[in-house]
C-alpha cells in the first residue's frame, strides 16, 4: 500500500474539497506524460492504479515477433521466451516500466501535470461553490476602490462591484464589512469572476429571510418588490398561515426586524404593505400611508384610476412622485391618481356611479372605513403605532411639509 500518496490525497480531498478519483487521473496522465518525454512515444504505455490502496504500476506492451524492427513496440520470441517460455508470436507482452529510470524533464513535466490537474480542481470547487450562491446574498469587505468600481473580498475569491451596481448615497471604508447580491459567477481560467450588487431589489428579499424566520420557512411570503435604492422600498407580503399577521412578522417587536434591514441598507425607508389579490385593495395599499377615496382597476389595460381626499394628494404622489412610481412599480398598474375636487370636476363620480353604493373594485367613503376597520385593523390597531414611531416618522413629517407647501401656494 502506497500510504503517503494516499495521506496526500485525503489532505487534498479535506482541505481544497478535490475528489480522491480525479487526482488518481492526474497522477495516471502525469505518468504518460513522463514515458513519453522518456521514451518518445506513450503509445503502448498502460498505468494501472488501485484506487483503494494507491499502488500504482506501469507497463509497456509489445509485441512478440522473429525479428524486431521496432524496440519501443515490439519483443523479440527469444527474449519473451526467458519471462515466459509459454509466449508465441504474435502474442503480447506486458513489459514493466520503472518510474524511477525517468529523467529529470520527465519527472518535471509530470510534476507540472499534477499540478496543473490542482489548479484546475481548485478552480473547478470553487466555481461550483459560488454558481450554487447566485442570485443570494453573501457577507464581504470591502478592499479598495478600482476606479468607480469596489473590490469585494468574499473569502477565498474576490468580487467586483460595478458602478452600475452601487447605491449612489453609499460610501464604503476599505475593510468596512457589508452584504452583498451575487449577481453572476463565471467560470474563467484565472478562477471564477464575481458581479455583485447593493441596488437589486432581491437584495432586500434576502435580507428578510435572514431576519425574519416567518419569510425564511415559508409561512410569509414576499409578492412583490419595488425598489429606488437608496430612498425608499414598498414590499407586499402575504400570511400562508391565518393565525399570522404577514406586516406584523416583518415589523417585528418595536420594529426591530425591519430595523436591522433597514441598518444594513444605510437608512433606506420600507414600506411593508398586504398583499391582495384584488387589484383595487392592493394598489389602495400600496399608496399608504396616504389615504383612497376609491380604486377603479382595469386588469385587462392593467390601469387604474385612484381618488383621494383633497389633503391627501401630495402624500399619494409623493416628492417627485415616488410614493406613486414605486406603488405603480410593485403592482404592475399604470396609476392614475386624482383629487376629489379634480374628480368631482371632470364627472367621475357620476360616471362610476359613486353615489353611496359599492361594487366590486371600487369602494366609496363609508367603505373605506369599513375596509380600514375590518381587513386592516390588527395591523393598524397592534403595529402601527410601533411602524410609525421607528420607520416613518421621517417620511410622514417630510411629506406633511410638502403638502403644506403646495396647499398655502
């Protein structure tokens, strides 16, 4: 048993994760390489190897003939007749082959094999490795600035990223630790290139799942997202389980869950909205925190038209129309927001046939409280308060000020 060459394999196969059978193929081919730089041909050459205990043997075949012609290839009946005298001719001739008969550059060169064989093994593992990590998020710090862009260190390799890829309010420290999106792994001959990204929207999904247990098993589960990275995100969440409020679980105790991803996005405000599948609550939800008069959705266009109260206007368009681009954004409407002295103006009450009664997507007034009190009032009632303290003060003041601003011109 060739027990340091097995020692060496199992170190490899423990510590760079290189499969036992593919070194034992490397140590094959560094063989054939070395006849053949020593006798000039490998034609005949055979390398048995066993895989359970390493030992390994060489042979050249040859074959018995009158008169040789060609020494490399061929035996002569005399000559095979003192290993065997049962040999004929015509028959073949196992000749083995000492390894260590080889020459300096034969030994070299099925050095340099074996190694090769290494290399290419490492970079296969860890291609492998960091292909099944895409489209995930994995921790990193940050080396240095390559230009506009930002080298990353992974761990054993490093990623790249893109200016196209930053939030553009971010500034990192060299060794300032940050997580990052695995956008795209390649496979290239100097190991695998890794693109990254802190402005995906998946970004903010995987940070959930790291958060929020409830979004990792399954039981919460994100619809949709809509992202301007660096200023706000609208997540809609949906409960798999009655018995758990989807906002509440993402919210957390004194928001501590929606804090820590808030914190590690550098401040950027979440929304987190219910999900419906009625087109008309969702996108009434995704305009919050401004309040809907009414929704009339038309899925077939997938457009929408929203009323909201006078006051409430600037809220449900937002500074440079935010509020309203990202409900847009994560809906997948075209919305259309008036005012209700705009609607009242232009007939649409009296074309919808708003006087007081309901139908199906479109909801009035007394509605809307009703809407408030019954499809939303755990969450308004339990976590609210808790959302409003700790994520959107800041929001709720800054928009406030702006619809002063616009109702006193």
């Amino acid at each position: 048993m060739n027990k340091e060459l097995m020692e060496a394999l199992d170190i490899l196969e423990k510590e760079k994760h290189i499969k036992k059978a593919a070194m034992l193929e490397a140590i094959e081919n560094s063989l054939l390489t070395a006849c053949k730089n020593h006798f000039g041909r490998a034609d005949n050459i055979k390398v048995n190897i066993n895989p359970e205990t390493c030992d390994f043997a060489v042979y050249a075949q040859k074959e018995v003939v009158e008169e040789v012609e060609e020494p490399l290839l061929q035996i002569s009946l005399a000559e095979a007749r003192m290993m065997n005298p049962n040999f004929q001719l015509g028959d073949v001739v196992q000749i083995p082959v000492e390894s260590k008969s080889f020459g300096r550059i034969a030994t070299q060169n099925a050095k340099n094999v074996i190694l090769q064989k290494i290399r290419e093994e490492e970079r296969r593992v860890l291609y492998n490795d960091w292909y099944a990590l895409e489209k995930d998020i994995v921790p990193g710090v940050v080396q240095r600035y390559l230009g506009k862009n930002i080298s990353i260190n992974l761990g054993k390799v490093d990623a790249i990223l893109n200016e196209s890829e930053q939030v553009r309010t971010e500034v990192f420290q060299p060794t300032e630790r940050i997580k990052v999106y695995v956008l795209e792994v390649k496979d290239t001959t100097k190991g695998p290139r890794i693109s990254v990204s802190r402005t995906h929207p998946d970004l903010v999904k995987r940070l959930f799942e790291l958060e929020v247990a409830e979004v990792k098993d399954g039981t919460v589960e994100i619809k949709a997202i809509a992202r301007e990275a660096g200023s706000r995100t609208k997540i809609a969440v949906k409960s798999n389980d009655p018995n758990v409020d989807p906002v509440g679980a993402c919210v957390g105790v004194n928001g501590s869950r929606v804090g820590s991803v808030v914190h590690e996005l550098r401040g950027e405000k979440i929304d987190i909205i219910n999900w419906d599948d009625n087109a008309a609550y969702l996108i009434e939800n995704a305009l919050s925190p401004a309040k809907v008069i009414c929704v009339v959705a038309d899925e077939e266009a997938r457009e929408a038209l929203v009323i909201v109260p006078d006051y409430q206007l600037s809220l449900a368009i937002g500074k440079e129309g935010q509020n309203a681009r990202l409900a847009a954004k994560l809906t997948g409407y075209k919305i259309d927001i008036k005012s209700e002295t705009q609607a009242r103006e232009q007939g649409l009450f009296e074309e919808m046939g708003l006087d007081g009664q309901t139908e199906e997507g479109v909801y009035d007034n007394n509605y809307q409280d009703d809407y408030s009190d019954d499809y939303q009032g755990d969450y308004q009632t339990d976590y609210q308060d808790e959302y409003t303290d700790n994520h959107q003060n800041d929001y709720q003041e800054e928009y406030y000020d702006y619809q002063d601003e616009n109702l006193s011109e």
